[in-house]
C-alpha cells in the first residue's frame, strides 16, 4: 500500500520537473534541438505516448519486477543500481555501524555521569559537530587529509593500477577511509543525542537508584540496568539511520567521487533520467519500509513489554 | 540504631541568580533497632529529601549521619558501599523500582548474590522462602513486572528488600498508590515483617491514620524541619505544635474522631521543648 502510494508521488513529481532527457542530450549535439528528431526519439521510447499511459505501464512494470530502462546507461534500471548500491554499502555499512556503536557508547557514557566535565565536553563537541553544514565538513575533511596532508587520495574507488592488477581490497579501503569517516561524523550526533536523553530517562527511574541503595558498584549498574533499558529507542534510531544514510551519501558520494547511488543519483538528476531516478528512489521506499518493519519485528526480542498482535497487558 | 545529628540538604537552583532551596534544615532525631518512626509533613516538606538523604542516596549538605555506631556521611563512596546492604529503601511506586526486564526471580536474587550466597541451591531455596514470605507463589517468579499488579508488585519490592536483611529502611509511602483494602494487607505484612526482623524503619507517609497504625514514634515535619516528634498516641492525640494540631484536626474532621485536647503551656526559650517525656516541640513557632 505504502508502496504503491509512493510509486504514484514520485512519478508525478518527477514529470513535473522542468526539462527532460532528450532535450538535454540533444543539447550537446546541436545547438538547438531540431523538432523533428526530438520526435524520432520520443517515439523510440514511447515517451510520446500520453502520460496516463506511461504511468500505468511503470506501475505495472514495477509489479512485475522491471524497472524500467534507463535513458543514460542503456541498461535495465534493477542493473545499474544493483551494481552501484554494493559501492554503496562499502562505505554506508561500516559507517552506519560504526557510528551506531560509538553513539550508544559515548551517549551512554555521557548521560549516565550527566553534568559531569566529560558530559558537557561531549555534549557541547556533538553539538559544534551538529551545526557545521555537512557538505562544508566533507570538503573541508577532504581538503585536509586528502589534499594538503595526502594521506588518502583524493577521489574515486580504486587507483589506476587497478587496470593492471585487478582490484585490491587495501586500496579500496584506502580509498573508502575518508567517505566512510565524513558519513560516520554526520550520524554519530543523531545516535548520541538520542542514546544520552534515554540514558538521562533511564538514570532517573526508582529501579537504578534502588540498585545502588543495594551497595552495587556504579558499572554493574550501569552494564545490568541502566545499559538495556536506555537502548530500547535506539532500535528504531538505527532502522531508521540505514535508511536515512543512503540519502545522506547523495553529497558524500559526490565530494568524493565513490561511485554508488549517491552518486547516481545525482548524474541520473544532472541528464533527466527520469526511469534511473524513480528507480533510485523506489529502492529507497522499500529499504525505509523494510527496515521499518525490521525494527517492529526485533522489538518483541529487545523488549519484552512488547508482544506483535497481542494486546499487551498494562 | 540510627541517630541523625543537624542534618542539612540544600539544593541550588537557577543558572544566573542562584536560589538556595532548604529541603531538609538542620533535623535530629534517633530510630532505635526495632522500631518505627513515622515521618508525616505536607508534600513539598522535604519528608523524601530527608529519607533519601539518610542512605546517601541523595548528598547532604551538612550533618551526620551515624548507623551503628558509624558515621556514614563520612565515608569514601566505597565503604559506603559496602554499608548500602544494611540500609534499604523502598519507593511509592513499586513498579518504576523493578527493571522491567527482569524477571522476579531475578530481582529477588541479585540481593542475595550482594549478600554472599553463592551456591544456586540455596539461592533458590531462599528466593522461595521469600515469596511466600510476602504471601507470593512461585508462580509469580517468572513473571515480570507489567504482568503484576501494584500491591503484588509492592510485595516482590518488600521480598527483593528482605532479601538483603537490612537493619534500617526507609519506606517512602510505600502504600500511597494502592488502594485501601491492598495497602491494609500490605500495611499489615510490613508490621510483621518489622517485628520478626528487628529493623529500624522511617516512615514516611501524609496519611495520619497509616502513620497511627504503623509508628512507634512520629515526627512532624514543615518546611525542612522537624517540628514536633514523640511517641505517636501522644503527638497525634495532644499535639502541641501550631501545625501539627491544624495536620490533626484536618484529618481527625473527616474521620469523625474528636478534636485534639489542648496542649499544655510551653516554656519559651529554647528551640526544641520536652512537653512530655519523649515529646518535643519546636518551641519557637508555636
């Protein structure tokens, strides 16, 4: 249902923005497009064909599994993005991991010695991190290391020995080291603030100050009580972070020239290619709707309050 | 058991101009091993600052605080945990002092972990022993919290606090979310327990009539300070203090009891004022 929905809306949305393939690729051939052949093209495409019909026969399409053909690439849409989405996940996984990690681990420690030196340091570190426009960060991270530092390259996935030696996983990962770093900053805040403000909760309930009037010492409280608890909100946080991510690396994919969906995305708005974007932002829909009901399915696990389709009791 | 020396906790609130809020100003009173001192005050008073301050659980400001015999608000935060077992607290609201992840079992055994016992036999055997102690079955072990209902709940935070066997607690009107005929039971079990046990308590509570059934001795508190404290059927049956006697015929008018007989006069001077023997009021106020 959701699914359908969002089909419809980016489908009309992305027919009412100005411009269109042929038109931008005839551009770079004559100076001005001759009608003539704007029209030979349309009717190769069948984008000629009114609208309405166009949508339905998408709709379906992507029913049935095909996604259309993409304008740019000449190959079916499913192919281009099941190509780039794997560069993708070589710089989002580790990221969004590690970004998950050191957030639960920094926000629990901060909130848990709340108003302490360490806290308000951090605290005040993710909010100056927060603030500072994440394109601007990008370049500036690539400027410094890659540029004046050298200490990674400056762009791409691989380097030109690559066309000789095949390529070689430390090279990758040379290059991947800094786009993985720039998405890590831009969401490690996001999982901080929102682990501190559940620890803060979690500090304050009657069962943690009972478990230190027992004489437990502060990290066992921490570890057995306090840890579990505050964690529970961070199960949607990061369900929702792997889908938000794969938006986020439009401009980090871009700065750094890693070839994935961001970067896709963005050739794909650059020339029009309307089929290739829908696709792109199909596929997200779906990753934002399976992680959604990922998270409500490892819910009952994590908490046991809840239970999927039984009322619970109060 | 327990003597409380000019006890002092203030709070400072507000970022530019600080504000000094005295939640508890300078209290002294002792609870001897075995008995009940019932704590009474409107809210606001600074009763739970009070009780919470007594275990450390919240820092004094100023005072002492000695427990058998040792000075507690002296201790380094180590030796006071090893302190922490005698002295328990037990919260108005049952529920939100059990970690809903755990289940009851689980809550009642950690103390006993705390205690030293080790073995899983006599872990197990002793959690049953508690249970049923708090008129609990082993039914009830495996369930958690949100599958229990308040006073059951209020039972299993009495056996989790049995557990340790502490020689002094601190019941923050533990009966106050229940309703009447639950608190009755569990009002009842508590005086049990105190009697077979020997444990020092505090009472805190607002309602007169809990407090009757449950002290030895009662202290009235208003605004962080102990106003009046002696044994209970004198204070609540000749209360002396100007508040203590408005606290007494606020809840003697709806209970039908007759109003307090008159106090007899008080010398002027000193702070606090021996009416009876026992009995003291905070003479300047009155």
């Amino acid at each position: 249902m959701a699914f359908g929905i969002s089909v419809t809306i980016m489908f009309v949305i992305l027919h009412l923005m100005p411009g269109d393939y042929i038109t931008l690729y005839l551009e770079g051939i004559y100076v001005i497009a001759p009608p003539e052949v704007v029209l030979a093209y349309n009717q190769a495409y069948g984008l000629d064909r009114p609208l309405i019909d166009q949508y339905f026969s998408y709709f379906l399409g992507v029913l049935q599994g095909d996604w259309g053909y993409s304008l740019s690439y000449s190959r079916p849409v499913l192919d281009v993005i099941s190509e780039k989405l794997v560069w993708t996940l070589v710089i989002l996984l580790p990221a969004t991991i590690l970004s998950i990690i050191a957030g639960i681990a920094i926000g629990a420690y901060s909130g848990w010695r709340r108003g302490s030196k360490a806290d308000v340091t951090l605290l005040n570190g993710m909010i100056f991190l927060r603030a500072i426009p994440s394109y601007w960060l990008a370049l500036m991270i690539l400027l410094v290391f890659a540029f004046y530092l050298d200490l990674f390259p400056l762009g791409g996935y691989v380097s030109l020995s690559a066309l000789d030696t095949g390529i070689d996983l430390l090279d990758v990962m040379n290059h991947a080291a800094l786009p993985i770093f720039t998405l890590f900053f831009f969401s490690v805040t996001g999982t901080y603030y929102l682990m501190r403000n559940s620890m803060l909760m979690t500090a304050g309930e009657d069962y943690i100050v009972t478990a230190r009037a027992k004489g437990l010492d502060d990290m066992t409280i921490l570890r057995q009580h306090a840890l579990k608890n505050a964690m529970l909100p961070m199960v949607t946080r990061v369900a929702l972070q792997c889908a938000g991510m794969l938006t986020g690396s439009i401009f980090v994919e871009t700065i750094f020239s890693w070839p994935g969906i961001g970067m896709l995305t963005f050739e794909a708005l650059q020339v029009r290619d309307l089929p290739l974007l829908q696709g792109i932002l199909l596929m997200d829909t779906l990753i934002v709707i399976v992680a959604n009901i990922g998270a409500d399915m490892i819910y009952p696990f994590v908490d046991p309050r809840v239970e999927v389709g039984s009322d619970a009791r109060a | 058991m327990i003597d409380v020396c000019d006890l002092k906790t203030y709070y400072s609130t507000g970022f530019l101009c600080r504000t000094e809020v005295r939640a508890v100003d300078g209290v002294s009173f002792g609870i001897k091993k075995g008995e009940t001192l019932g704590l009474v005050g409107e809210s606001g008073c600074g009763k739970t600052t009070l009780g919470r301050s007594l275990l450390r659980l919240i820092e004094p400001t100023g005072g002492r605080v000695v427990f058998d015999g040792t000075n507690i608000t002296a201790l380094s935060r180590k030796d006071l945990r090893r302190f922490r077992p005698r002295m328990q607290m037990i919260f108005q609201d049952a529920y939100a002092s059990l970690n809903p992840r755990m289940r009851v079992r689980e809550s009642i055994t950690e103390p006993l972990r705390i205690h030293g016992l080790e073995d899983r036999a006599g872990i197990g055997r002793r959690v049953r022993e508690l249970i049923e102690m708090v008129g609990l079955n082993e039914e009830h072990l495996n369930r958690r919290p949100y599958e229990l209902s308040g006073g059951q709940n209020q039972r299993v935070v009495l056996a989790r606090v049995l557990a340790l066997e502490p020689e002094f607690i601190v019941a923050d009107e533990p009966t106050a979310g229940l309703d009447v005929s639950v608190q009755a039971q569990i009002l009842t079990l508590f005086r049990d327990l105190g009697r077979d046990y020997h444990t020092a308590c505090l009472y805190i509570s607002h309602d007169l009539g809990v407090v009757r059934a449950m002290s030895d001795r009662v202290a009235v508190m208003l605004k962080g300070r102990i106003v009046e404290i002696g044994p209970t059927a004198d204070v609540l049956d000749r209360p002396c203090h100007s508040y203590t006697r408005r606290l007494v015929a606020a809840s003697s008018a709806d209970r039908g009891f007759s109003r307090p007989a008159p106090c007899p006069a008080l010398p002027g001077s000193p702070v606090m004022v021996e009416v009876q023997s026992g009995h003291w009021v905070e003479a300047a106020a009155r």
